[in-house]
C-alpha cells in the first residue's frame, strides 16, 4: 500500500488545499470534486498540482504536517506560482 500527500488547486478561486491519503490521487480527486469534505465542497473544482508518495504513513502524515506550517505553506506557493 502506498500514501499520497497532495496539492489541490481550486480552479474557481484559486486557493490551494493540502491532504493525505492512502487512496489512489485520482480516487481522491474525484471525492474532492464530489464534495466530499466541506471545505473542498465550497472552493470548487480542483486539479492535481503536485503530490508524493510514502511507504510508510507516519512519513506521509509528517510531510503533511510540514505543508502545512508556516515553511511549508512558502513552499505551497512556490508550487503553485510554478505551475
């Protein structure tokens, strides 16, 4: 089994969202798209903009957690303003 942490952008108002899963990117894509969670569900359609991949899910929930504080949230920028 692999893990994925990812970078969604939102194609309606450009706001990016950061997840994990243990589910294929695409499989996830699709619920985001659904409006699954409540955020995703409020910021539109989204597209895959980066992701990785972990073995072990300890590292994808670090890495994660990384994207998501205040160094990592630069370097979300840096990957959107690239894209």
């Amino acid at each position: 089994m692999m893990y994925y942490v990812y970078i969604l952008l939102s194609e309606g108002n450009g706001k990016t969202y950061v997840g994990y899963t243990a589910k294929s990117i695409e499989e996830r894509l699709k619920e985001h798209n659904q409006g699954v969670s409540s955020w995703t569900s409020c910021n539109g359609s989204f597209k895959v903009i980066y992701y990785e991949s972990y073995f072990f899910k300890k590292d994808a929930l670090h890495r994660e957690k990384f994207l998501k504080s205040g160094v990592g949230k630069k370097l979300v920028r840096l990957i959107k303003e690239n894209f």
